[in-house]
C-alpha cells in the first residue's frame, strides 16, 4: 500500500542527514526506532536497504558536485577506487550476514552487539582525544594504506556478522588513515550504496525460500532520506573540516553509548 | 601506494564563507533533474508497492 507518512519522513530525514554528514548512524539508529514504533524486521531492513542504495548514490553525486569528494570514473580519482574497495569488502560481509540471519545460522547475538558497541565507543573515544593532541591543522597527512584496509577488513567483518557498525568503522578508520573528513563521509556513502544493492539482491534472493518483505515504509524513508541527501553535501560543503572533525567521534561516541544502553535495558 | 584524496574539499575549504556559499547554474539543473528522477521514482513505488 503506497503511503507517505509525516513522522517517517520526518526520522528519516533526521538521521539520513546525520548519516550524511558524519557517515554512519542511518541502519544503526533508525532500525531499533522503527522496531519500537512496531514495524517487522522485514518492514524496515530491506526498506533502509532501498532507500539507503538510492539515496547513497544521489549523496556521492552531490558530494563530488559541491566538491566534497572526486569521484571521478575516467580517470579513476583514488576517492573512488577506495569507495569500491570499502564496498566490495563490505558487499562480501552483507551476503554472508542476510543468509547467515534468516536461513540458519544464529550468532551469539549479545556479544556480538557488545563488541560492536565497544569498538566504535572507543574509536570514537579515541578520535576525540587524538583531536585534542594533534591540534595542528592536518592539512597534508600520508594515508596510511595498511590502516585503510585493515578498517575495511574489520568492517566488512562486523556486516558479516550482522552486527552494524560498517559506517562509524569505515569512516573513523579512514580518518585514522589520514583521509580527509569531508571526503571520508563521501566515500562511505558511495560504499554503502554498493553494499546496499548486494543487500538488496539477497533480499530477494532470499524471497525465492518464502521469507515474505513488506515495503510499505518505503515512500516515507526514502523522501526523508532523499532530502537530506540533496542538502547536506551542501551543507557539508559550507562548513569549515574543522567542525566536522568533532562532530564525527562525537556523533560515534553517541552511536556506541546508545547502542550500550540497547544491550543492557533490552 | 600514494593517495590523492580530499583536495577538492580542501581547496574549497580555504575559500571564503561567500564563495562557498555560491552554486552554480548547472548544479541547480542538476539538482532539478535530481527533483524529477525523485518523482519519477515515487510514481514507480506506487505501481510497485
């Protein structure tokens, strides 16, 4: 049934922004929402999976159009090579993730929200204080390739196991990497839209053995979704790096304190 | 292996508030054609959904 929902449109819009803006936050905030407004895990994840594809690929033109990011194809920018390298690693994990969930394997599901929660609570943790330290302007860092890829493994790792977390690593790990914050959200968006496409794919897949999706919210996240990401590569792009390099760990820090709070009183 | 990421954003970054701000008339075509593959995409849900 085609509906646009006020409220829906509204969180989604919230959190597609913040997702834009500090590169992780929309599947991991937004799917334990709209759990608790009542929604069927088979309402919301493969609805966040369509959305976020279109919407990440409409983010990384926009970016690479207010000059956040080159994403360029021809020649092939490093921005881009790095987004399909993040993506093809995490492509890998989310396979194994929607077929190890729903045909029969089930992971200790606590631990491994723990160990999620703790790494990007202390990466975030750790970003705030490394701000602290290297106040000098990081203008011209060598990135570190060894850590770009070790992330992206840990990553691709977490999306395996169907915890989360594949945006707050990505993008805390590129940082560490010495990538620059404002591309670093960019290539995580081009990243993720990749990823959400093999999602979306198993999904259906999946659909062949009678698991049954649901795509009501679709209309509704994808609207909220799709305005945030017209305007915050904008917005992004008129805001000195230096704010966002706070606002990232922090919005991380929030991340792993919520999804905590999650473990222990639910 | 050397990296050349986030100039662009870098460069824009040095420019004044003013200049950041501008945007220029293709990217406000694009934005618009942006507006109707949005469109386009509702008018798909609802035949899909």
């Amino acid at each position: 049934m085609f509906q646009l929902i006020i409220l829906i449109i509204l969180i989604a819009f919230i959190f597609e922004f913040m997702d834009s803006a500090a590169g992780m936050g929309f599947g991991t905030g937004l799917t334990p929402l709209l759990l608790i407004l009542g929604y069927s895990p088979l309402q919301v994840v493969p609805t966040l999976l369509i959305s976020q594809a279109i919407t990440g690929f409409i983010k990384s033109y926009f970016s690479h159009e207010f000059e956040n990011v080159n994403f360029s194809l021809r020649p092939l920018s490093d921005s881009a090579k790095l987004a399909f390298i993040i993506g093809g690693i995490g492509c890998i994990g989310i396979f194994f993730s929607i077929m190890l969930t729903y045909m029969a394997l089930h992971l200790p599901k606590t631990f491994i929200q723990f160990y999620v929660a703790m790494l990007v609570l202390f990466m975030g943790v750790f970003s705030v204080f490394r701000n602290k330290m290297k106040q000098k302007q990081a203008d011209e860092i060598e990135i570190k390739s060894g850590l770009l890829f070790g992330f992206s493994a840990i990553a691709g790792f977490n999306k395996g196991i169907g915890a989360g977390g594949y945006g707050p690593v990505i993008t805390l790990g590129q940082i560490y990497s010495g990538v620059y914050e404002k591309s670093a959200t960019a290539i995580v968006s081009l990243a993720e839209a990749m990823v959400c496409i093999v999602g979306i794919v198993t999904f259906f897949f999946i659909t062949a053995f009678g698991v049954e999706i649901d795509l009501t919210l679709l209309p509704s996240i994808f609207t909220g979704g799709f305005i945030a990401a017209i305007i915050t590569p904008y917005l992004v792009r008129i805001t000195p790096n230096k704010i966002w390099r706070y606002v990232i760990p922090l919005y991380a820090v929030i991340i792993g304190i919520y999804l905590l709070y999650k473990i222990i009183f639910t | 292996m050397g990296w050349n990421i986030g100039s662009e954003a870098r460069e824009i970054d040095s420019k004044s508030l003013k200049e950041r701000l501008k945007i220029e008339k293709t990217t406000i075509k694009r934005i618009g054609f942006a507006v109707l593959f949005y469109f386009v995409t509702m008018v798909i849900f609802s035949i899909v959904i």
